[in-house]
C-alpha cells in the first residue's frame, strides 16, 4: 500500500495543498479553526504523519527539547518536569527526557544522545559537581554544543554555559532556620553537606549558620543521601539517638536539605511509633505538592517550581515562533519567591544570562511545637 501523502490530504479535505501543509507543519498562517479542523480530521483518518525530520530541515530546528534531571522518582525533579512539558506542549515542540541517577557517566552518554537527536536545547535541572575532570568534560559537550546553535539552561547551578535559574540556598534555609527558633525549637539534628550536591551543602550551611547566630549547636549531624531511601537512613539515626540520649521536654528538630529525604525520614519515624512533631519534628526544602498532603504536612522552604520552569521554557522558545504561542511568563524574581529578573550581562541589549530564587518559609504540622495547658 502506498504511503499516504500531504496532496492525497488536501484532496480529501478539499483545501489547496499550501492550506493542508500550513495547517499540519505548524505555519504560523493557519487558516480559520473550521479549515483547520477539516484538514487535521482528513489526514487522522487517512493515516498521515508529518515528517519530523522534513519538518526540522525547513525550520532550521527539530522541535525536540532535551530536559535532564538527576531522578524522576523525586517529587521536586518530577514537579519540574511535568510543568516544562505543560510549558512546551502549545509550542509545536517535544520534551525528550533522560535521568541521571547522578552518574557522571551516565550523564555524558545522555547528554550525547541528545545532542545526536538534534534537540534544540538542553535544560538541566538540579546540582552536582563530579569532579575537575568531569565537570570539565560535560562542559566542553554543552559548549560544543552551544556553538552550535543549541540553547543551555540550568536549573539549580551555573553551567558556565548558557543562562541560568539559581536557587538562593543558604539565604532561604538561614530563613527557615530563623523561623523554627522564633517558633521557639532549641534541639536541632541537621544533614551533612553531601559529596559532590552543592545545593545540599548549601541548604545545611545555611540553616547551622542561623543556628550559629542563635547560640546554638546542632545536637547530631547526620550523613545520608539526597533521596528517599536517604530519609528512611536518616529517621532511623533519629530513632537510634533518641534511644540514647537523655529525656527532653522539646522535640529534635531535624532539617533535609530536600522535600524528599524529609518525607522519607518523616515516614520512617511514623513506622517505628515515633510521635511527629512530639518527639521529632522535621523539616524539609524544596516545596513538592507531596509536603503539603503529609501527615502531619511538611514544615519546607517552598520554591516556585512552575515559575522556575516557564522561566526555562521562555529561554528555550525565545526567539522562536512558538514563543508567543506558549504564552509563557518573565516576571522578575523578588522576595515572595517568583522567578525574577536576575543578574544582566555587560551589554545593555544583552539578554538576561540568570535569574535567582529565594522561596517561602511554610511553617506546617511536622514542626509545630505544643501549646502549654
């Protein structure tokens, strides 16, 4: 059977061959929505896809979107995710989505393939650090990459590539910190800076630092990974050290430095009869719906997630036609935590090279301390 082509469309649509082809390869000059819906109809029941590849010739661009994150079991890259695809869905662009496990490796391998799909951009969210060697390895694919026409974005740390959305780490986890002793917390447990996050050696410097200023030393600090099974490691250590140590009137306040390790420290401490807050109370970062329908709801600093990434998706479609279709927002990033306008390059004209992010302090069940009688 011969394949079916655009002109066997226009044919059974009863439109010229330029209508069919303005309505199906994503012209800019669509004609009215009853025109449109005809032709689209047509070619859904005659079998006919556009030519991806054909397409990317004539536009000088493929379409495709290369989004990597570290893990998208975890609710924060998941978040991110879902709202790039919402994002790009009207731009007559695809999201292509790879995961990491953090393996430099693995990482590499990805950001090749990608590069080999003729992706447009390359958004990478979240922040790792491999190693001199490694880091200057991924640095020279994104720079190759980027003198190539593709578009870079980073989402959590500066690349040295292409522009950047930066969360203010240590200042929103100081703030939180500040917040749970006002609240009247004196006992503290915190995570160590884990190897190679610079984003979770941030949040607990940060958040020791406010402590510092307070008088006050963390009573256990704790090494665990950046993950759920990290939290579970982290609420038994709890549990081990509330065994040993002396009876108190206040519960041990504990801060992950992310959403995901919080909630699976809070449920870990919840299985092994462990009252939240009465005994441990435990606080997070990050902001993933999940914290909110907790029990009890998680204590966290609340970044924008959907701001963060239309900011990244305004960047990957700028320029483009698809830009005003996707109707995406660049409102600038102040104290209450949206996406802002950032730090500007030299040149007056020049685009805006990165944004940064503070967040909000949400106070929830998982640190509330109980009232006196």
């Amino acid at each position: 059977m011969a394949a079916v082509r655009l002109s066997d469309v226009a044919k059974d649509a009863g439109v010229s061959l330029a209508t069919a082809s303005r309505v199906l390869n994503g012209s800019a000059r669509v004609p009215g929505k009853e025109v449109a819906d005809k032709v689209r109809a047509s070619a859904d029941r005659l079998g006919y896809v556009p030519n991806a590849q054909a397409q990317a010739l004539a536009r000088s661009r493929s379409g495709l979107i290369g989004l990597v994150v570290h893990d998208i079991a975890d609710p924060y890259f998941a978040t991110i995710a879902r709202e790039v695809q919402q994002q790009v869905f009207a731009s007559q662009s695809q999201v292509m989505l790879t995961q990491t496990d953090r393996v430099v490796e693995t990482e590499k391998r990805a950001l090749r393939a990608l590069i080999a799909q003729q992706v447009d951009a390359l958004v990478l969210v979240g922040t790792h650090r491999y190693g001199t060697e490694a880091d200057a390895a991924i640095s020279v694919l994104l720079e190759g990459f980027e003198r190539n026409g593709g578009k870079v974005i980073g989402l959590g740390q500066s690349l040295g590539v292409g522009r950047t959305i930066v969360t203010e780490n240590a200042l929103a986890a100081h703030e939180l910190a500040t917040s749970l002793i006002v609240d009247g917390h004196r006992r503290f447990a915190v995570v160590e800076g884990i190897a190679g996050i610079p984003s979770a050696g941030d949040r607990t410097g940060g958040f020791v630092a406010a402590l510092t200023e307070a008088g006050i030393e963390p009573e256990l600090s704790v090494g665990a990974d950046l993950t759920r099974d990290g939290g579970h490691a982290l609420g038994a250590r709890i549990a081990e050290h509330l065994e040993s140590a002396p009876a108190q009137d206040q519960p041990l306040c504990v801060f992950a430095p992310a959403d995901v390790m919080a909630l699976g420290a809070l449920g870990e401490l919840r299985r092994r009869g462990i009252d939240v807050p009465g005994q441990v109370a435990v606080a997070g970062f990050g902001g993933v719906p999940g914290g909110a329908d907790a029990n009890p709801s998680l204590t966290t600093v609340a970044l924008p997630l959907a701001d963060m990434a239309r900011q990244a998706v305004e960047w990957v479609l700028e320029g483009t036609p698809a830009a005003k279709a996707a109707a995406v927002s660049a409102d600038a990033a102040d104290s209450t935590g949206t996406v802002g306008a950032g730090t500007e390059s030299t040149a007056a004209d020049a685009p805006v090279q990165e944004v940064r992010v503070r967040g909000d302090v949400l106070l929830r069940e998982s640190t509330a301390l109980a009232t006196a009688e």
